[in-house]
C-alpha cells in the first residue's frame, strides 16, 4: 500500500470513507453540475470491504514480475496477493509463473458465485503463448488484432446475480464487485420502476445485466451495447426472453436509428459518461425516466448539466460503495422529463 497505484484509502476506516465518498458526491455535484443541495439519500456499504474484486488487472515490469502500475502511472509493483482480490483471483495471482515477452495486460477473472476461473492474456503481437496450466482455469489470448483464442477451458466464464446466471466473454465487462452488483441491480429496478407496460432502452448494456434483470417488467426491452464479445454475452444470456433485443454498435451509431418512445432509458457508459450529442439523442426519445448508473461522479455531475438542458431533471440519487479501499465510487441517479 502507498506504492501500488490500485487503492487510496486502504489506511482510512471503513466507516470514514463512506462518508467521505458522499462528501465528494456532493462537493462534485455542487461544482460541477450547479447542484447546491443534490438529492442523494445516502450510500450503500459493501458487504466485503476486503477480498470483494472478481477481476484484476496485471502488467509486466521490465524485469518480467508481474504486478498492478504503480502511483506513478508508468512502473509495475510486483505482488504475490492482492488484499481487495477475491480468494478465487488471488488463488490465481499465487499461481502464476510467466515467462512472455509480448505481455500487454493479464486479467484474472472469477464468477465468485460459480467458482469458475479464468485468465486473459493480452498480447503486443500475434503469437499465441505455449501454455502450462495444472489448475482447472480458463485461459484465452487476445491478440494485438483483436483475434481471441482459447488455450484452455472455455471462452467465457458464468457469474451469478440473485437467480440469474450471466455469461460473461474474456474481454467483456462485468461489475468487479459480484455481492454489490446484486444491490445495484436492485437499485435500477426499483427506479425504473417498471410496470409492465413500458418500453426500455438499455445503452451500454455490457452482457445485459439490467435489460435482463428488468426485461419481466417491460413490455419491450432492447440492449445496445458496442463491445461484440459483450453483445454476443447479451444474446446469449436472453435466449428464451421473448421481449429481449440486443443491438451492436455504440450509442452515438444506434440511437439515431431507433424511434421513440422509451418510457424509461438505462445507461451505464464508461468513465467517460454519455456526452452531449448522446445526451441529445436520447432526449429525443422522449424517456419519462432516466436511470443513471455512473462510476465517476464528475462526468455524471457534466452529464447533469446537459440532460437539464434537455429537459429531464435529477429527482433522486443513491451511492454504492463498488469500490471499497479506493476513491471510486458508483452511483444511481433518476432524471425525470
């Protein structure tokens, strides 16, 4: 701790950085998106504040340890656990013996409902690396091209949220933090809240995590998502939901081609946010509600700004603790036209 460049807040107490997150909500929206008094009521604890991480990410430093970037952003810090690891991932981390040059990023994965392991090389090039695995993992390289080749195992590994079971592809996002994905995914059902009649629109909609968990309270529900290793998950995980569309292609690609109106719109971008031109566009679906699911608090707050302009307030807003031990934290909020 202090030297790996993964958690900030491993000396501060639980308790405290709950607090401070709802601090930084509240300062970002104040200053950001011209909120005074946001309305956020509160911030969900994790039930893990350690070993909670389904995925981590490693490098290779120049001598060929393999560890998480450094607080300086450029050098590795070799590790042979990792405290915020699930007991699966870090089985994995104790495991390993790597010898490739070509090494861009290892990721370590784990249904920690499932108890499947996986393990995704990303390489500079396009050779496949030989392979000697004695524990009973998935592996599979991804190459500089984009071409994905399983060495071992499956594809895709399983992961498990309430009574559904997701399957999620080498490359594809999934929530790091399997027990808090359940409360989130409460979170947005309970203000999308469906009534059975309503059309819905998932953007960003990874293995369709939501659209799936919310598709038995929609009359329609159509999932688009740019990732295809992530699009295939999606179809594949609503096989037999008659009323379940997934569409590929970013937002911005997408959404001019559909017509409105969505009752309810559920987004869930990347750091980046949604932007003003997507922004637009779904203003121009006409949603009655809004779910934003954001794991940065500043482009939520810009985001803020631009769907204000469009004509959909901020009603309410909660936190969830996905990222215990760092300065990250997840939020929901719900616009209303």
């Amino acid at each position: 701790f202090g030297r790996c460049g993964g958690c900030q807040w491993q000396h501060i107490a639980y308790e405290r950085q709950l607090g401070l997150h709802l601090d930084v909500i509240a300062d970002q929206m104040r200053r950001l998106a011209h909120i005074a008094d946001a309305p956020c009521e509160g911030i969900v604890p994790a039930p893990q504040a350690w070993a909670y991480r389904n995925n981590v990410q490693l490098h290779a430093s120049p001598s060929g340890a393999l560890g998480y970037v450094a607080t300086d952003g450029s050098s590795v810090v070799s590790i042979e656990s990792c405290p915020i690891a699930h007991d699966l991932v870090d089985e994995l981390i104790a495991a390993l013996e790597w010898q490739y040059a070509g090494l861009r990023r290892l990721t370590l994965r784990a249904g920690t409902a499932t108890g499947e392991q996986m393990i995704l090389m990303e390489s500079e090039g396009e050779e496949t690396p030989e392979l000697e695995l004695e524990m009973a993992a998935s592996f599979v390289h991804l190459s500089a091209s984009g071409r994905l080749t399983t060495l071992a195992g499956s594809p895709f590994l399983h992961e498990r949220l309430h009574e559904r079971t997701y399957r999620a592809s080498g490359p594809s996002f999934f929530q790091v933090n399997t027990a808090q994905a359940e409360n989130l995914v409460e979170v947005v059902q309970e203000y999308a809240a469906l009534q059975g009649g309503e059309r819905l629109l998932d953007l960003f909609s990874g293995v369709g995590t939501f659209s799936l968990a919310l598709a038995s309270r929609a009359a329609e529900v159509i999932a688009v998502e740019s990732s295809p290793w992530s699009a295939a998950d999606a179809e594949a995980n609503g096989e037999g939901v008659g009323n379940f569309t997934i569409l590929e292609g970013s937002a911005g690609e997408v959404l001019p081609r559909l017509d409105g109106p969505f009752q309810a719109i559920v987004v869930d971008p990347p750091r980046s946010g949604c932007g003003k031109e997507v922004i637009e566009e779904i203003a121009r679906l006409r949603p009655e509600r809004l779910i934003y699911v954001s794991c940065d608090t500043a482009t939520l707050a810009r985001d803020s700004v631009y769907l204000h302009q469009a004509g959909l307030r901020l009603e309410r807003m909660v936190a969830l603790d996905m990222f215990p031990q760092t300065a990250h934290v997840e939020t929901v909020a719900r616009f209303i036209s």
